[in-house]
C-alpha cells in the first residue's frame, strides 16, 4: 500500500467515526499523522494506529549522528524530512479536498486549513519542525446545519489551545481563499466552492461559522493577528 493510500485511510477514519457522528467535528494535524499520535487511531490496527514515518520506515537519526552531520557539511538533514510532509500534505488535498471542491453537490462535510500551529500551552508557533511551515492542521468539520449546537458544545468543551487553533482557521481561511481566487480558472473555482462551503462572505471575507461557532477566546491570548503566514 501506498504512502498516499495510508494517509487517506487515517483521515477518512476520522470522517466516519468523527465528523459524521459525535462530536461532528476534528481537528487533526500533521504531526499525528506522521507519527499516530493522538486519539483518532487509538485502539486500531497497526494499518492506522503507526503512523506515517513508521510505514516508510524512517527513524531520527541519533544525535550524534546529526551533529557530526553538521560539523562535516555544515548543515542538519531536516526532521522529519520535507518530503514526507508533502505527501501528508498532497495526499489530503488530492484525496479529500478537492473532490469535495470539484463536487456538483453539497458535501457532508468539509475541509479548513490552518497555517500556524498553537501548542498546548497556548502559544502560537508560526514554525516547528515537526509541524512544518505553512498547514499545521486540518479542521474536518460536519456541514448539517441542526448539528451546529452540539458541535459548539463540543468546541466550548475542549482546553484553550483547541480554541485558539480553531478560532484562528476561521480568521485566516477566508484570506488563504481570497489569495487562490486570485490564481488560473480551476484554482479560482475551487476556492469559490471552499468560499460558499465555509460560508464566508464576499463581502467583508467573514465566515458566518465565526458567528455560529465562536470559541469565546479572550482577546488579550489572540496572538496571531498580526503575524504574517509563511508561505506554503
């Protein structure tokens, strides 16, 4: 089986015991893809519960092996390395995305990016190696409309570095939106579909998920408004 295959597999995992039942919406990120982390695969065969690095046998080489690394060629191979992030990363947009944006109908559920990553203890880190520099997390989220409270119970339930990332896909999707609808006709069709799916206005570029779904953040730990996104 594929990389591409394993990654699909742990994601649409996600959509069927996740988002299209309770608590109707996930957030997962990379890094648990990479490495299994986290609740989604626990309990599952080795197929979902490993990881990605563990299916394409790649190990950390040890310390010592990176510094003599470094004092020989004067860098550090990056870890985990670029390609298995553009894989994760390839996979959910080939895969997930866009048939979901290329779809005639509209869909159960849906996707949202989010560039910048908030670690459990609430901080914003625009860059961390094991996270990568621009998608962090993947915000997969049911799209029926009489779910809406429990999803926001559900929100309103979880510690505060959940909300600040959730809080801030919803500020800075519309503007990763604006940017593709700017781009060649199927790029700018996509994103209008990922416009009206996550209903954010063409007006103002507001979602109405904002209004519908807030967190209640306090203003004095939002942290990334004026922090400019790496580029993808």
């Amino acid at each position: 089986m594929t990389l591409e295959k394993v990654v699909v597999n742990m994601v649409n995992h996600i959509i069927d015991n996740e988002v299209l039942k309770p608590p109707y919406i996930s957030a997962v990120t990379v890094y648990q893809i990479m490495y299994g982390a986290g609740v989604h695969w626990k309990g599952q065969e080795m197929l979902l519960s490993a990881g990605l690095l563990d299916h394409a046998g790649i190990s950390r080489p040890p310390n010592w092996y990176l510094a003599e690394q470094g004092k020989r060629f004067g860098y550090i191979m990056d870890w985990p390395p670029q390609a298995i992030r553009s894989v994760i990363t390839g996979s959910i947009k080939g895969n997930i995305v866009n048939p979901l944006l290329d779809g005639s109908t509209d869909p159960d559920y849906i996707v949202g990016y989010c560039q910048g990553y908030i670690n459990e203890e609430n901080g914003l880190a625009k860059y961390v190696p094991e996270y990568g520099r621009a998608i962090s997390t993947y915000f997969i989220m049911n799209t029926d409309e009489s779910r809406l409270n429990d999803i926001l119970t559900y929100i309103l339930s979880q510690p505060l570095w959940f909300k600040k990332q959730w809080l801030m896909t919803l500020e800075k999707l519309p503007e990763m939106i604006v940017g593709r609808k700017r781009m060649a006709d199927r790029v700018h069709a996509r994103a209008s579909a990922w416009q009206k799916q996550w209903k954010v206005s063409e007006g103002n570029g507001h979602s109405l998920y904002l209004d519908k779904l807030n967190p209640q953040v306090p203003d004095d730990v939002i942290d990334w408004r004026d922090v400019e996104p790496d580029d993808d």
